[in-house]
C-alpha cells in the first residue's frame, strides 16, 4: 500500500499546523500553504521530516481564486520531485481569517475578504486541485461553532461557514461516484492566535467560553488536529457528508 498524502492549506501556523503535525504523526506525508510567513512554513516541514515523513511547503493566497490553476500546477510539480506520483489523497480546506464586527458595522470589504477566502477559496480551489485528489481520497472543510449557536460580531464569518457546511454536502454527492468523502469539521473556540489571539489571552473570554462548553475548558489546537487526523483515518473510511463540531459541548 502506497503512503498517503495530505494538502493542508494555512499549515504553518494555528489549527493548520496542528493538523499537519497530527497527520504526520499518523504516518501521512504533507504539503502546506502558507500565505505570507515562508519561515514559520518551512519550521513545519523541518518538525514534520523529523518525524520520519516527506513534506513540502508552497505559498498560496486563498483569498486569490485566479492564482488557483498555476497553484495546481505548483502541487502537480511538487507531487512528481518529492513523491513520484501525481495525485495526492486528502485535502483539508483550512486557511482562514477571523474578522469580529457587528452586523451593523460589517463593511462590504469585510464581507467580501471574508467571502472570498473562506467560501470562494474552498469552493474554486477544491475545484482547481480535483484532478490531482485521488479517487477514494477524502476531503476535510473546516467550518465553526459559530455555524450553529450565534455570538454577536460573527455574522459575516457564521455565513460563509454556513455556506461551507451546505457546500460539503454538495461535494459529497458529486464526489462519491469517484470514492471520495468529504466532511465539515466545526471547531469551537479555541487558544490560538485567532481573531487576535482574544480566547487564548484574555482571561474573561477564556473563562466565559468555559462555562459554556460542557466539558468546562476552551479548545487546544490538539483538540482539533488530533479530531482530523482520527477522521483520515481508515477508521474514518464511511463517515461522509457530515458536520462534525469538536467544540467540547458548547452551548449544548
């Protein structure tokens, strides 16, 4: 059995590079994007070779659908040097940006940033990699909360997660003839640097979020790169189409 091989956009830092590292634990080679921070991208390919697994690091804007096609052609490069092989057989639709404003004050710049990157970027980038995602591969979007219980300030951010979560579903149907599963996983709040790092450093926030998820803490980056790598696993081969929150039990 030949190894496997992930895509994970925005894997140089946050949930992304949880991820990768959970996934390269797990025995899968990976390619990541980064957006800007070359450095902090190849740091992960360096963590992930320690560990004994091929990885390698390509810049991409996901917010940028017209670079998508010489994106594809980067992968189809890096595939041939490092794997030979042309296809790679999961992708985890992960980059992303957090932007906090009320309803009232969202701007159309701020729709369309956010639009652009998380529900345009996965629908046209998926499309533009399709050809190389093996047949009986899976497919991982990464969704929210917040596309289920409502905070003010994330109407904007919650619909293009709502978008995702009903775009996952579509994918599933189309895909399936060819084998391949995907899947929308919805995190709750987590400690990162995320819309300005608020749940991880300040104290009140982190407290409240804890007294509403049941299992009585914020999220780690652990909680959720450990959940994708479970859902790559072969154990994860039959769940498809589904919404699946790692949230601890928030607002439950």
């Amino acid at each position: 059995m030949s190894e496997k091989i992930v895509l994970v956009t925005g894997g140089s830092r946050g949930l992304g590079r949880n991820a990768a590292l959970h996934l390269a634990h797990a025995g899968i080679d990976v390619i990541l994007t980064y957006h800007s921070r070359k450095s902090e991208a190849e740091d992960v390919v360096a963590e992930i070779a320690a560990l004994g697994r091929r990885a390698a690091a390509l810049q991409l804007d996901v917010g940028d659908a017209k670079s998508f096609p010489a994106f594809a052609g980067q992968v189809r490069a890096a595939l041939a040097e490092t794997w030979r092989r042309d296809r790679f057989d999961f992708l985890v639709n992960n980059a992303g940006i957090g932007i906090n404003a009320p309803f009232a004050e969202t701007t159309e710049e701020q729709f369309d940033r956010l639009c652009a990157i998380h529900l345009k970027g996965a629908f046209f980038l998926t499309q533009a990699l399709l050809p190389l995602i093996a047949d009986g591969g899976r497919i991982v979007n990464l969704s929210s909360g917040l596309a289920r219980f409502a905070l003010p300030g994330f109407a904007a951010y919650a619909a293009m997660k709502g978008g995702v979560e009903v775009l996952t579903r579509y994918l599933a149907k189309e895909l399936g003839p060819r084998g391949i599963a995907v899947n929308a996983v919805a995190p709750g709040a987590i400690e990162t640097d995320f819309g300005g790092g608020v749940v991880r450093d300040d104290a009140a926030a982190n407290a409240f979020i804890a007294a509403q998820t049941a299992l009585g803490r914020a999220g780690v980056p652990d909680d959720i790169g450990g959940a994708i790598a479970a859902l790559l696993s072969d154990g994860g081969r039959w769940i498809n189409a589904q919404r699946i929150e790692v949230s601890g039990g928030m607002f439950v």
